[in-house]
C-alpha cells in the first residue's frame, strides 16, 4: 500500500501542442530533489483524456524512464471504453508500473453500475497490477460511492486504492468502508484532517508546483508533529485557495505559470490554447510563493 503525497504529473507540450519530453523529464526530477511518496501520471493533469493512445503509452514510457525506479509511479489509464484501457493497462505493465488508475468509463455516464462493474473487471482481467480507482464525477459522469466501491472491491480484488476528488461522499465513509488493503487519497489539500483518521495522502494539482511544502505537510502528520504540521498546512491552503482564484478568472494555463515561476520551462499548458495570464495576476502568484517560502 502506497501512502503519501502523490504528484499528478502534468504532461507539458511544445506550443505546435506535441509532447515536451524534455520539460517532462525535469517534472520528474523536480519531483525527486523534493521526495515525493510517487507520481500519479496521464490523469486530468496529465492530460490523458486528450491524448491518443500511443502518446499516452509514449508518456508513460518517458515518466517510466526517467523516474528509473526512484519512487513508484501510478500510470492513468482510464478512457470511454474497455478495449483501449485494457490495452493501456497491458502496457502500464508492461513497462514497470506500479499501479494503474482507472476513472470510470466517461461520456456515457448513463452506464448502469453493472456495465462499471465490467469494465473494472475486465481491466482486472488483464492486467495484474493493483488498480486505483479515479474518483472524479465531474469530468467523467459516474460517481464511485462508498457503496459502490466497496462493491467493486468485493467483485475486484486487485482494487487497491482510490482518488476522492468531487465524491458523493465523505473521506471519512471512503476510509471506514473500505478495508484495509485499499489506500484512500483526497484530491484535495487539506491534509490535516484527514490523515489523522486514516486518508493515505494526497493527488492535487493546485499545489503539484510546490512538492516540498505538501511532503512536508504529510511527513509531520505522520510523525504526529501537528505544531509543524499546522504551520504546513497553513502555507498549503495559502497556495491552494491563490491556485483555485486564479485558475477560476484564467483557466488551466494557470498551472504552467506556476511551473515558470519555480524555473521550469512549461512551455504550453493545457493542449489547447489559452489566452496568457495578465503580468497583474502573474505577480500575485509570485509573491504567495515568495510568503509560503518557495521562491526568494
């Protein structure tokens, strides 16, 4: 079982909107210098649903590479139908990873929990490796309810953890419903009240810019360091609600600011074209950094 802060790993582009594998690869060694508890990959930040299939696989490979067994790294998965994600969870495999994440099957989100059943069962079937459930009805249409996950757990065995990020219900039912060899993370930032009581950690985009001040928000927690752990949270709730006003006026292109503020060269981010941030809004964002302790 995995626990800790795991970083959704955005998949950076070069502005004719092909893959930045060179950017991509300094993510990931960002990611380390920081020691993070893994890497979650091809998910809403790694832009997975905007990808074809074999640039996910090729995405997969270059995080796998470059991560080279230095933490583990959950590879994303998840698409509308069976066929592809079985594919992509054969490769996931194939290649080393240590777990997939799989978001129900989207668009058709009138799909009776039966046919969601299947569909994990059938990526069960093929693929060995532990499955994390991605939790996310407001992109996909298909809630995964305390319930319902305990279901799939009882029909799906190799279910090892789930992702909270919009459920319909709270952390507390996910975490006393499941049993024990399921890993809960929030998709949230606000770690210190949820860890105490059994959440396993943390997959959230608003601060996967700042890896060292969630790392160490989580490694206080678990040493019981709530002094510490108060006074990290309290800088990581600084950097989530600057995150979720900015990205509210200005988009997902949001997210790359924050990446060229800590000197990484994000080039464009999401895909698609964004219009560029004001230098007004620019500026607030450098100077919560600045506060929090992460730029000078």
């Amino acid at each position: 079982m995995y626990r800790g802060v795991l970083i959704p790993v955005i998949t950076p582009f070069h502005e004719d909107s092909s893959v930045d594998e060179d950017t991509l690869r300094q993510l990931v060694d960002f990611y380390f210098r920081a020691r993070v508890h893994g890497l979650f990959a091809l998910g809403s930040s790694g832009q997975g649903p905007a990808l074809s299939a074999e640039e996910r696989k090729s995405v997969a490979e270059i995080v796998m590479d470059q991560a080279a067994g230095r933490t583990p790294v959950i590879i994303h998965v998840g698409c509308a139908d069976t066929p592809t994600t079985v594919e992509l969870a054969k490769h996931a495999n194939d290649i080393g990873a240590a777990a997939i994440g799989v978001i129900p099957p989207y668009y058709y989100c009138d799909a009776p929990p039966s046919a969601v059943l299947e569909h994990y069962r059938k990526v069960a079937e093929a693929c060995p490796l532990p499955i994390y459930i991605y939790e996310n009805p407001k992109y996909c249409g298909i809630s995964i309810s305390p319930d319902f996950g305990v279901t799939l757990k009882k029909e799906v065995p190799s279910i090892k953890g789930i992702k909270v990020s919009y459920g319909d219900g709270a952390m507390e039912d996910y975490v006393k419903y499941f049993p024990d060899d399921v890993s809960v993370f929030t998709g949230n930032a606000d770690l210190f009240g949820l860890v105490p009581f059994g959440v396993a950690g943390m997959i959230n985009p608003p601060t996967s810019s700042v890896p060292e001040l969630t790392v160490a928000l989580f490694e206080a927690l678990d040493a019981r360091d709530y002094e510490a752990a108060a006074e990290a949270q309290a800088k990581v709730t600084q950097v989530t609600q600057m995150f979720i006003s900015t990205q509210k006026k200005y988009g997902r292109g949001t997210i790359a600011e924050t990446f060229r503020l800590r000197g990484l060269p994000v080039k464009r981010f999401p895909r698609w074209e964004t219009a560029p941030l004001p230098e007004e809004a620019i500026e607030g964002m450098r100077a919560v950094y600045r506060e929090v302790g992460v730029l000078d």
